[in-house]
C-alpha cells in the first residue's frame, strides 16, 4: 500500500476514533443513573475489595471483571456519573479501531473505515458506553475476540488463536453471554484447522477452562428473581425489540413504555440494501467475509432464542450485545464492495448521518432516555417531615440514591409518615388515591415522562405498607421508600 495513501487511512481511522470518543465522553453526564447502575455505584464497589467481590457473589448475575476495574476506577475519578461511566465510555470508543481491523481483516480497509463509523455513532452502542455496567465490555472483548478468530481463519498462526484464547476468556470474564460468540467460534475454528489441532486445542481448552473455573460463582449466583422479569413479554416481541435496538438504540422504553420502532426503519432498510449489495456486488472474499459476520452474529440470536425455548429465557438486548459488531461488519462490507462503487460508501454515509444525528436528538429529548431521578428528587426537594415515596419497583435504588440524607426502603408493617409522595405516569394521575382523608394533594408536578403528587397531612399519621404500596402509579408493582424521620 502506498505510503501517502497509508497515512490517508490512519488519519481517518483517528479521525473515526476520536468521533467515537466524543460522542460518548460529550453527553456522559447528562443523565441520571439508571437502577442498576445505582447498584453498581452504591453497592458494589463502594466498599473494600473484598466487600466487592461478596457483592459480585453475592448479588449480581454477571463475571467480576467489571466490577474489578470500576472498583479500581471509582478510586480514581469517583462513583459520579461522569467518573464512573468514563470507564466503559473509553472501552466504547476503543471498540471503534477494533472494527477497523476486523472490516480490513475481513475484506478491505475501506470496508474496516466504513465498519469503524458504523461503530462510532452507533447509537446502541452509544447508549451501553455511557452505563456504569459490564456491556461496554462485553462488546470490547467480543470483538477483540472475533477479529482474532478472523484473523486465525486466515493466518492459521498459533499465535492469533493464543490471541484470540486470551480475548475470548475476558469477554467471558465480562458477561457470561460472551459464550455465545465464543462458542460459534470455536466451534468454527476446531473444523476450519483441524489440521492444525495441535494449536488449534490448546487454545479451546483455555478457554473452556476459565468458563470451568466460572461456574462456581454462577451457581451461587443463580437467583430467579434476577430475570424473572424477562418472559413477562413474549419471545417473539422481545426479538423485535432487539432488532429496533440494534437499529435505533434504547429509545425511553426503560420505564415500561413502548419502544419507538420508527427510528429503526430507515437504518432498516440501508442495512437491507447493504446486504443485498454483498450478495448481487461482492467478491468472493467479501461474500465469504459478510458469511463470517453473519453466522456469528445471527448465530448468537439464533442459540439465545433456543436456549429461551428450552427454559432458560434471558432474551433482551442487552444480553444478545455479543451479535452487533458481527452483524455491523456484514453490513459495512456490502457497503465497501467493490462493486457497489460509488454507492455503497455513500448509502453508508446516510445510514452514519442519520445516527449521528439521532444520537444528538436523544441528548436533547427526555422521553428518549433514562428515567430522571436527579430531577425527580430535586423536585420533591429535602424531606422536612416524615415521608414516603411511592415509585415503580426498580426505581427505589435510583430515589434513594439521590435523596439528600438517609432513607430507607421498607417491605411491611405500618409507619408513620405526614407526606407521601407518589410518582407516576400521567395517565393515572387523576384517580382517586386511597389514602387517609386527613391527607390532602398540596403540588402535582409533570416530570417529563412521569407525574409526581405530593399529599400531605396536618399531622402524622400511621399507614401500612400494603397501603402505601397499592397505590396508583401505573407501573406494574411499587417500591415504597421512607425519609425524612418516617418511622
């Protein structure tokens, strides 16, 4: 390759990366924690190492490595928003050149150029680069791990599938799904070089040997009630779900609300096209390349949705994260074929503007993004009698975290409270609350997405829990938080 034309491309792979960077590092504090983000920060790895690993076995359904490096981290920068997610906003943006060298490996430096910006404003991965979770992770890690095994397919080397033994084990050690992409490969890898079994075994069993010395801390981890919520909605939907997702990103569906499938039909079709052009334009190499892409990455659905037809249903986004950047890369090549032309590149640069352009539009409306819970403590202000919030169950840990002072979440019996606070969604805001007649509506604030009433009493008054946790909010089941003094 010409030098002049060299220094071309490692200028646009930076010029790439560091758009990658700044989408992710520009907005990384403009949220709120989410749940379990709140968990990680304020469980997890607030307290010593050794806390943090019983919090890991503990109470969490996911490998340490994660935590290891927020733990690390937090010392560093903090357990602030902007602190925290800074971790995995840089592992996100590392994933950028990794598809570069993936796309090269796998057809042509412009293909990599072309999967880097699809990387880059990508707004799912956008979206897990600015949560203080494993995912960002899991994404690296899987895709460090698939540009080795391509890389292996072709060298044959025994030091490319050492490489990819080693990427393989930390994406396991990052989120126990990472065995779907893991295994597709390896599967692929011991009949492509079976002639070569005796570097081609090794590197397998080092990788069935952390996945071994991982099952006693899933076994103590197994906890029904940490995905029990899942099969609330039908496979199916949840399948669709995931393709809106990688298509569009989280689109405000995190509190119970419907997820915008109209962001995704024009990254639909532009993705449809580019796999149409590998198909109809592709050198052989370039079909054989969007193959790889495809089967892994399809593969990894395909082996989710089994395991889920069989009984142990985990089907949601997030945990089929592993199938993006193979299925990304599929597509960037249908757009980098050399017979697409002119095209290709350019329906390309459509498909990167729209997401750029989306990732901008989410940070400037709140009904796409996470629930508010710095605003909605904000505006319930500082307790100054005894209180109770009554929110959705998952967004306990999230008020809490952000209330001034002490606060405690209850689960029975009868306390003493003169406030109640009640967050709901606005179209249960006008029914009758239940209440003691003593308490009467004194504020009713519209919080973007939600609704918050505040009833209060002239003096304290003694409620139970089952009360207070029944009351309207539209949201599936409550969580009933206590401050301010409330006994």
């Amino acid at each position: 390759m010409p030098t002049r034309l060299c220094s071309h491309v490692l200028w646009a792979l930076a010029g790439l990366t560091a758009l990658g960077v700044a989408v992710r590092f520009s907005s990384l504090g403009l949220q709120s924690y989410h749940h379990d983000e709140v968990i990680t920060a304020a469980r997890v790895i607030s307290g010593s190492f050794g806390q943090m690993l019983h919090e890991v076995k503990a109470s969490e359904s996911n490998p340490p490595l994660y935590y290891v490096l927020a733990w690390g981290w937090a010392k560093a920068f903090g357990t602030g928003e902007v602190g925290l997610r800074s971790l995995t906003a840089l592992f996100g943006a590392a994933t950028v050149p990794v598809a570069y060298f993936i796309g090269r490996e796998l057809a042509s430096r412009r293909v990599g150029l072309i999967a880097a910006a699809l990387v880059a404003v990508s707004p799912m991965l956008i979206w897990y680069s600015q949560e203080a979770r494993s995912y960002a992770l899991l994404v690296f890690f899987c895709a460090l791990s698939f540009l080795f095994f391509a890389r292996a397919l072709d060298t044959r080397r025994g030091s490319d599938l050492a490489l990819w033994a080693l990427a393989s084990a930390l994406a396991l050690c990052s989120h126990y799904f990472a065995i779907f992409a893991v295994a597709i490969e390896a599967a692929w890898l011991a009949v492509a070089l079976r002639d070569r079994w005796r570097v081609v075994l090794p590197a397998i069993a080092a990788v069935v040997a952390v996945g071994l010395a991982l099952l006693p801390l899933i076994v103590a981890q197994i906890d029904p009630t940490h995905i029990g919520w899942i099969d609330h909605s039908p496979l199916h939907t949840r399948l669709l779900e995931t393709g809106g997702s990688f298509l569009a990103g989280e689109t405000g569906h995190v509190i119970a609300q419907a997820p915008r499938e109209r962001y995704a039909l024009i990254p639909g079709v532009l993705i449809g096209i580019a796999l149409l052009l590998v198909l109809l334009r592709g050198s052989g190499r370039e079909r054989r390349g969007a193959l790889i892409g495809l089967v892994v990455g399809l593969g990894v659905v395909a082996i989710g949705a089994a395991a889920a037809l069989l009984g142990r249903d985990y089907i949601v986004e997030r945990n089929l994260l592993p199938a993006l950047v193979p299925l990304f890369l599929a597509a960037a090549i249908g757009f980098g074929a050399g017979g697409a032309r002119r095209a290709g590149p350019i329906l390309a640069t459509v498909l990167c503007a729209y997401w750029l352009a989306f990732d901008i539009h989410v940070t400037r409306t709140e009904n796409l993004q996470r629930p508010d819970f710095r605003e909605l403590t904000e505006k319930a202000g500082p307790p100054t009698q005894a209180r109770a919030i009554v929110t959705w169950l998952l967004a306990a840990d999230g008020v809490q975290f952000y209330l001034e002072g002490s606060s405690e979440r209850i689960y029975s019996g009868r306390h003493r409270v003169r406030e109640v606070a009640v967050v709901s969604k606005p179209v249960v805001a006008g029914r009758p609350v239940p209440l003691p007649p003593s308490f009467h509506p004194v504020q009713r604030l519209r919080l973007k997405r939600l609704t918050l009433i505040r009833y209060v009493s002239k003096r304290p008054r003694e409620i139970w829990f089952h009360t207070l946790r029944d009351l309207p909010t539209g949201f599936g089941r409550n969580a009933v938080v206590l401050d301010g003094g409330a006994r």
